[in-house]
C-alpha cells in the first residue's frame, strides 16, 4: 500500500504522518518548530521528523509515494520553494526545500501553502465536502487562509490568494484610529470582506484560536447584524472538526492537486 509522509510546519510546532492510500492517518507525531532559530536548525528539525517517520520501520515507510508540506507564506508550489514566510525569520526565504529534501531523501517532493492545505484538506474530507466554493481560515500564532473552487486551490498570479491575516492588519489600523476593538470584531471585519469579495458557499475556521469559548458565534452574529445584502446570512460558517488532521489530509492531495495544476 503507497503510503505519503505529510507535514504541516507552523510557527510553534510542525505536525506529521503517515497517511495511506485510503487517506487514514497513521503514527502522528508533533515537536516543536524553533522558528527563531537560523535556516539550517529549522531545517535540521524538519529532517529530524521526516527521519522518526521513516524509523518506523513497517510497510508504510518502505512504500512512501512522496513527502508533502504544507508551510506558511508564499510558497511557489511549482519550483517548490518558501519565497517568503512571516513565521520564521526575515533571512527565512527563497529555500529551495523541495529540491533540498528530494536530493536528500531520493523521492518526490509536493509543497504548499499551509492553509491552502487545510481549505483543502476541509474541501475534500471535512465541512466543506458537498460544496464547490470554500474558503478555510486559520486563527493560530498568525492568521492564514485559503480558496478552493471545485476541489481545486486558487493560488492567485504569486501565490498569495487567501492571504486572509493582511485583511486583519488592515482592520487593526483602521479601527485605531476609532479606539478599542476585541478579537472577535476583527474577524467580523474580514468576514465581512470574505462574504463581499469571493461570495463562497461556506467558510469554514480552524487553528487554536478557533477553540475560543463562543468567538465564532459571536463573530457570526455581528457580521449578520452589518450585511446589507441578506443573501450571505444563508453562508454557512463553521468551526472546524479536523482541526491539524485537515491541514496534513490537504497536503496528502498535493500530488494529484499539482499534477492537474
């Protein structure tokens, strides 16, 4: 059975599995990410994950199809390099991983955008299954998201659509100028935004801030209370269920989703 060796690094952990050809998830393991730390340390401790998976030493690991990442940042999935990322440092950048992993460990390497990965990871397995149009959130150490029309990930002319924390930056200096504001209002402003600019079936909220007692509820009921049009009231926004599990199963489609790209 081909088995794919699937990553998600963050800014405070990186999370792995094993994921076999009926998309179960198998020896999930999670460390720290040292995202202060220089290039080849933050490298060092993605060779040390890849590494424990493939001591495993069972079937899965002599059957491994390819290694995919999922990472923060602009990622060009095409070349398979981090052009930039805001979770590590400045010096972080143009990192040819998947030429560095390929010539390490001898098979083939599928990188993209984390959050991509986790809107596509709840298109295809998760909230969003039985629609075409949905976009994912992530509120975690930064905010991150992604657009998936039709099963497929809309990457935008640089790689940078659903670049969803921009829209709460550029909440939070507007609304300085107005005074105070709680976290549950930025996420109404860029809700409100999402609604307007991309009209999506469903959105759908993940990473650890999501696990703030009534924030999405909260955040829901002052977005409708704000939208002229009474149309996008009917759009479903949900927590995620599959949380990680969504971001490595989305990484796990990587090599059909760029092969048809």
């Amino acid at each position: 059975m081909k088995t794919t060796l699937c990553l998600d690094i963050g800014a405070t952990k990186i999370a792995a599995a094993l994921i076999d050809e009926k998309a179960k998830i198998r020896n999930f393991i999670v460390i720290p990410t040292p995202a202060k730390k220089n290039n080849k340390i933050i490298l060092n401790n993605i060779f040390s994950v890849i590494d424990k998976l493939m001591a495993v030493g069972n079937a899965y690991t002599r059957s491994l199809r390819s290694i995919n990442c999922g990472i923060a940042g602009q990622i060009d999935y095409k070349k398979g390099v981090i052009m930039q990322s805001p979770n590590f440092q400045k010096n972080f950048k143009n990192i040819e991983i998947k030429k560095i992993l390929e010539k390490k460990y001898k098979i083939p390497v599928f990188i993209d955008n984390d959050a991509n990965c986790f809107a596509l990871g709840e298109a295809v397995f998760g909230l969003g299954k039985k629609y075409n149009s949905v976009v994912g959130i992530t509120l975690g150490s930064g905010v991150g998201g992604g657009i998936v029309i039709n099963k497929k990930i809309y990457h935008g002319k640089n790689n940078l659509a659903g670049e969803f924390g921009q829209l709460f930056i550029k909440n939070e200096i507007w609304e300085k100028q107005k005074g105070n504001i709680k976290k549950a209002d930025y996420l109404v402003l860029a809700l409100y935004d999402i609604l307007h600019i991309l009209d999506p079936e469903i959105i759908i909220i993940g990473g650890g801030i999501s696990n703030v007692p009534y924030l999405l509820k909260k955040a829901g009921q002052k977005t409708n209370k704000i939208l002229y049009y009474q149309a996008f009231k009917k759009t479903k926004i949900a927590k995620s269920k599959l949380q990680t599990k969504a971001n490595l199963l989305g990484a796990y489609l990587l090599n059909k989703q760029h092969a048809t790209t």
